[in-house]
C-alpha cells in the first residue's frame, strides 16, 4: 500500500518519497518537504485536523488534504 | 564622507528580523506604506562606524522569492527593481540559527540575484542549549559571504553587523545556484534573447506570473515568448529548483553546522503538548483572552478616567483664562473636547496590542490558529482567521490586512467581510459611557453588571462574525483551492523592546490618524453649531425672553444656548433626519452622532462632547465631564434621553453598523473591488438598524 503523510500517527516518523503532485503549495516545498528528508508527526489537532509536522527541522502544521498529496515510507524501526 | 547606504533587512517570519531592524535603528525609526498598497513599511537611520549613516529598511518576512502574497510580493519588486530609491546597497538576511537550512534557501535567492549580501545568524544565545556549533569561516567561505552571529537578545553581536555593513563594499557577488542547471536548454535559448540580462532575475519574472501576478516588466515584454511551458511545467521546475537549492545547502550545512542532539532540551514539545491539548488548549485560550478583555475594561478605565479629567479640566480652563470669543470657544468647545474624545483611546488600544503583540512575540499565536483551524473550517474561515478575528478587537484595518497570509481566496474574503464585526477599540469609548450612563450597578458572580455587558457586546461581535462567515460560505460560489501551511515557530520569551516598540508605534499610528478625522470633524461641528440662520437662530434670547419672562438667570443661559442649538445648521440637519432614527429611541444630537460616526466610529463621544459643550451655557462644576452632560440631557418632555431601551439600541446600533471609512478603503484595496465594501456598509448598517429597532421597541 501507498502511505501518504495522513497515514501517520501521532509519533511516528516517515520519510518523504514524493512531493510531485502541482497541488502541493510551494510554500511547503520551500519549508523543507523534499524528497528523502524526514519527516516526523508532533501533533494532530482537536477532530484530527490539521497536523503538526517535523519535517527536516521545520515545524509547520498543514492540513489532511494537502498531507494528503505527500507520499511517503514509513519507518520500520 | 556623509553617504547614506541603504541597507535591506530581508528573511523567513520569526527570525527575530525585527528585533535585529530594532536593534539597529533605536528609535530613529517610522512606519509608512508603500505606495498604492497597505503593506507597512519600516525604515530607519542607522549610526555606522567611521561617521556613515545607512537607511534600513525592514522589508516583510518571507520565506522566499517565490511571492505568495502581497507582502512578500514588496520584497521581490524592490529587489528586481534597479532604480528604485530604496533598491539596497546592501542586502542583509536574517536568519535563526535554530532554522538556518530552511533559512539558508531565502539568502542563495537573493544572493543569485547579485545583489551584494550579509548573513546575520540570530538567536545565537540559543546555541548552547540547542547543542549547535557552527564553523563561521567555512560557512563564509561557501556562501561568499560575511556573518555577523547576533544575538538581540542579550545585545550581542550588532556592532559586527555595524562594521560589516560599512564594508559592505567587500563582499563577493558570486551566486550560489546557476539557475541554468534545471532546464539547460530552456535557459539557453532565454540568455540568447536577453543577453544582457541576469538569468534567475528573468526567472522570477517569468514565474512570478504563476505565483502572484502583477510585476511591473516594461522591459521584460519579450518574455512572453517564453511562457511557452504551461504552468504545471514551469512548478515541476521551481520544484527542481528548490531541490538543488536544498542540495547546496545541505552540502554547506554539512560540515559548517553541527547539532549535537544530546544537548538538546526540549521545552517546544512539553509546552506543546499542553498548548494544543483538546481540553487545556481551548481552556487556556479563553483565560487568556478573558484576561484580555479584563485589561481593556478594567484595568485600562483608571487611565482613562484620568485623561477625560485633565481634558474637561484643560477646556473649562481655556474658557476661563483665555479672552471671551469665538476662538476661545473653538478651542475649548470644539478642538479640546475633541481632541479628548480621541485620547480617552490610548489606555485600551495600548492593552489591546500589547496583548496581541505579546501573543505573536512568544510563539503562541500559532498554536492558537493550529487549535483553531478545524472548527474555523466549517464557519469557511481558516484557522489564520483567528489572528485578524482576535486583532479586530484592536482595529479593523490591521487586521483587515492581517488576512494577507490566509492561501484561499474565498476563506481569506470571507475573513475580510466579517472582520469588521468584532469590537474595534474605536466602539471602545462608544461603550463605554454608554454602559455608564444606562446599566445599573450590581454585580453577578463576581463582574459587575457593566463588564459582563461589555463582555456580552464583545461576544455578540464575534459570534455575529462568524455566523455571517457561515451564511456568506453557503452563498459565495467562489471555487479556489484550499490549501494552509503555518510555521510554528519556537517559544520565545518576548522581548520587551520589541513589544513596547510595537505597543507605542501602533497607537500613535492609531491615534494620529483618528485624530486628524476628529479634529476636523469637531471645527466643522462647532462651525456647524455656533451658526445658524434667520431669525430663530440669531434672536434666541428676546424669543426666549419673551416667552419666559420670569426666568432665572442660569436657567436663562441655558434656554438660549438649547434654542441656538436647536435652529443652527446642526439642528437643522439633526432634525431633518430625527424621523429616522426616533423608533430606534434617538433624538436629534445623537442622531447627529449617528452622521458624524460614520466617518469613525470614535467621532461619536466627540461629537456629543461638542454639542452639548455648545449646548450648554452653565460652567457648572458638576457638567465637566461628557458623561455627566449625557446623563442630564433630556428630551423636550423631560424624559432622560439616554435610558435602558435607548442605550441598548445604541450599543446594538454600534455593534453592527458599518461606520469606518477608513475601512471601508481598506476593504477595497485588500479586495480590489468596490463591490465588497458596499455590500459591508449596506448589509452590516441595514442589520444594525433593524436590532437597534427591535431592541428599542422591546425595551422601551
């Protein structure tokens, strides 16, 4: 199966595999969600939306559709 | 040598770059705007060593080159503008030392623009507890650059800055990206039709378009030609750029920065996991703003009250030791009283933003919009409604503008068109002496009856916005794609020169420029007031006379004073318009009231100071203040004008109408339409008057 970022819990940790889909704001690119870069979930706000991320070292929060479009490998460890 | 250098401050938001701008300029600094558009512009005078003088400019925080918004399309068109009077000599970015990768990507941006640059890395006082190091030399060398570590806080590091400013003249030119690398032919055939032109400035013209739109290219016409890639195309290719981008920093950061995680603590996370709790989160949000609202009533009245004091004394004063005329009247019955009305504004406005700054300063205000986001989604606002929804309490015009980092079109809209709803401190003093004059005393679980109507308007406020959020998202048919992405950012403890700079330079903004509508709108209503026509006006006192031929002398004074009034040109007008507005339990002064308001909101207590200054002849002790004369003003048949159902038909009135112009223009330049503000003035003045209507009727 597919991940994407709105697959993880809260917790766990994934790496990013790709960011392709035009959906995705530039912002966010800009922000550190590449390609290879880790990417961590601090926080999931009241009614599980939107998301608190740790990506790379950049803390953003962004919300489940957009988390949506980011594929990513969870972590086995 | 007396040159001055302009000197750009450049970086992401919550990089402390203000902190830096402050630290640099002192106070030798303002606050104006660009031209044509509302964004702030912040610029100041810097002392530099060996007697030179730069002009910084604290330009908006961005996070890149990449416009998004309006704000951080200034930075791009200052820096693709050559000839601008602003275009900096010399570019300093800030960046945090705690984010340095993701800051880094703004400085190779505006590096590759030629563009001579310094780093400044902030908040170094955090490296030590962040367990980072940092090889400045290598890092200089890699970045062709020089770098200032600075550390505001504890006031380290500014006169490094200083002295690589001055040298500014030394630094190396040489990009970081060639831009060229993303697509080779693509850029080729571009250098072959401009090549005099700087490769990734003509880049960003081209795709700015996708972005953000609206840059100014007089030169740039032939570029069209090149949009032949759709734009899905030219995004993948930004992508790439901004992957190669990452690449080099990594490359950098890899030997230059160490964190050694083992030092780390981490207060983020702990504080975190109480701030956005789904119980505490809320919980503390509401004391907070509950606090809040307690500093605006309560703490702010003492002040306050001193202020209406000094200025009822100040004009009784002028009346008295100045000659007897026309201008000692205008000075104290029009400019004084006036001028009262506005600084009665400066303790609540004063609390208001230091509250709010105190909120953005430490960190707090995103959790807030990260607590929020959910439930403001199904009202069709985004969680980044909250900041201009919670400064809306302040004013509406920043806040208003506050909308600007809202992504979606139709959510940020729906936050402009509701905004105007919340309690803006300019009803502040409207609410006040109303609530004094009209809700008895007593106290209910602790606040007296007064705050909790207070607290009961501002609530009404908010709850009226954000129900007109939901019906205007049922109605709007606007299709824009959603998307949010919020920084959050690192707690701080906020600096306190950062928070009294923004408290005194918002409220004498604030100040300034209601005053001036003020000013003139009292001299126009004391103009309006001490003049009249035919002989109603300006025989009062035989008509008087010889209606009351018994009359005491005081009582006298005062009859005529009410009967100029009555048949000035005011009255005239007040009367005219009296019809409309008697089922809402106004009679004609307030009603002129209700005309001058809708200039500002804040007119209204000036305005009523003005006309019952005029209106009444007695200097009696007891009248000084506008709140006494409102309460002794009764109607023709002895009735007190300001009662239960009249007062509360006010505040409703004031609660909902529209009556600031100067948002009104706000609106429109935000919305780039007239269309917007009008349906604001017809709907929210249409609404205000049907409550004001029911209430009165109700009550009455």
């Amino acid at each position: 199966m597919q991940y994407t970022l709105a697959h993880l819990k809260k917790g766990e940790t994934a790496v990013i595999t790709d960011v392709s889909s035009t959906e995705i704001p530039l912002k966010l690119l800009e922000m550190g969600c590449l390609p290879g870069n880790t990417v961590q979930l601090l926080q999931v706000a009241p009614f599980t939306d939107p998301i608190y991320l740790n990506i790379n070292g950049s803390h953003v929060a962004i919300r489940k559709e957009t988390a949506q479009l980011i594929l990513i490998e969870k972590s086995t460890l | 040598m007396s040159k001055q250098i302009n000197v750009a401050l450049i970086g992401n938001p919550n990089t402390g770059k203000t902190s830096v701008f402050n630290a640099l300029t002192g106070l030798n600094q303002k606050v104006g705007n660009y031209p044509g558009i509302t964004v702030d512009k912040k610029e100041g005078i810097c002392k530099l060593p060996r007697g030179l003088k730069a002009h910084v400019l604290d330009l908006p925080g961005t996070y890149s080159l990449n416009a998004s918004s309006l704000d951080e399309n200034v930075v791009i068109e200052l820096l693709l503008n050559k000839n601008d009077k602003d275009f900096p000599d010399v570019a300093v970015v800030v960046t945090d030392v705690e984010n340095l990768k993701r800051n880094l990507l703004l400085f190779t941006q505006i590096k590759d623009l030629e563009i001579p640059t310094l780093l400044v890395i902030n908040m170094a006082d955090r490296m030590q507890k962040k367990g980072i190091s940092l090889d400045i030399n290598y890092l200089e060398t890699q970045l062709h650059t020089k770098i200032a570590v600075v550390s505001t806080r504890k006031n380290q590091g500014i006169d490094t800055l200083k002295e690589l400013i001055t040298n500014y003249g030394m630094l190396n030119t040489k990009p970081c990206l060639d831009i060229s690398t993303i697509d080779t032919t693509y850029f080729q055939n571009l250098k072959k039709t401009f090549s005099n032109q700087l490769l990734y400035k003509l880049w960003l013209v081209i795709t700015q378009d996708v972005n953000f739109g609206k840059i100014q290219r007089n030169d740039f016409d032939a570029l069209n030609d090149f949009k032949t890639k759709s734009n899905a195309d030219l995004k993948r290719l930004q992508q790439k750029e901004t992957i190669k981008r990452y690449q080099f920093i990594n490359n950098v950061l890899k030997k230059g920065l160490i964190v050694n995680l083992a030092n780390a603590t981490d207060l983020r996370i702990k504080l975190d996991r109480i701030l956005t709790h789904k119980i505490w989160g809320y919980l503390i949000f509401f004391v907070i703003l509950f606090l809040m609202f307690q500093a605006v009533y309560d703490w702010a009245t003492y002040p306050t009250d001193l202020i209406d004091e000094a200025f009822a004394s100040l004009a009784n004063w002028v009346k008295n030791t100045m000659p007897a005329g026309a201008f000692t009247n205008l000075l104290s019955e029009g400019i004084i009283a006036g001028i009262g009305g506005v600084m009665v504004f400066i303790p609540p406005i004063a609390f208001l933003f230091l509250f709010i700054s105190l909120l953005e300063e430490s960190g707090y205000m995103s959790r807030v919009v990260f607590l929020m986001d959910n439930i403001m989604k199904r009202f069709g606002l985004s969680g980044k409604s909250v900041v201009p929804l919670i400064s809306g309490n302040a004013c509406a015009i920043p806040a208003v503008m506050a909308a600007r980092n809202i992504e979606n079109w139709k959510e940020r809209l729906i936050t402009i068109l509701v905004t105007p709803f919340t309690t803006c401190s300019a009803r502040l003093p409207v609410y006040v002496i109303i609530i004094a004059l009209v809700i008895p005393q007593g106290t209910f679980l602790g606040m007296s009856y007064k705050a909790l109507t207070l607290m009961g308007l501002y609530i009404i406020g908010f709850l009226t916005a954000i129900i007109s959020a939901y019906i205007l998202n049922k109605v709007l048919k606007i299709k824009s794609k959603t998307y949010f992405v919020i920084e959050m950012p690192s707690y701080k403890i906020p600096l306190f020169k950062n928070v009294v700079f923004t408290v005194v330079e918002k409220t004498k903004t604030f100040v300034l420029e209601a005053g001036k509508i003020i000013l003139a709108i009292s001299i126009i209503l004391w103009v309006l007031a001490s003049n009249g026509p035919g002989d109603n006006f300006n025989n009062a006192e035989s008509i008087i006379k010889t209606e009351n031929p018994s009359i005491s002398e005081p009582e006298l004074d005062d009859k005529i004073a009410a009967h100029k009034l009555q048949y000035s040109y005011i009255g005239i007008i007040g009367r005219a318009i009296e019809p409309a507005i008697r089922p809402l339990g106004y009679d004609w002064k307030i009603g002129i009231g209700l005309v001058t308001s809708f200039a500002a909101r804040e007119v209204f207590v000036g305005t009523l100071a003005t006309i019952y200054s005029v209106g009444s002849a007695s200097d009696n002790e007891d009248e000084d203040t506008i709140k006494s004369k409102m309460a002794a003003e009764v109607h023709s048949n002895g009735t007190k004008v300001f009662t239960l159902a009249s007062g509360i038909s006010l505040l409703l009135f004031y609660a909902f109408a529209m009556q600031c112009m100067s948002t009104l223009a706000i609106v429109k330049r935000e919305t780039n339409s007239w269309k917007w503000p009008i349906l604001q003035l017809v709907v929210m003045s249409s609404f205000a008057y049907i409550t004001a209507l029911i209430a009165f009727q109700f009550l009455k």
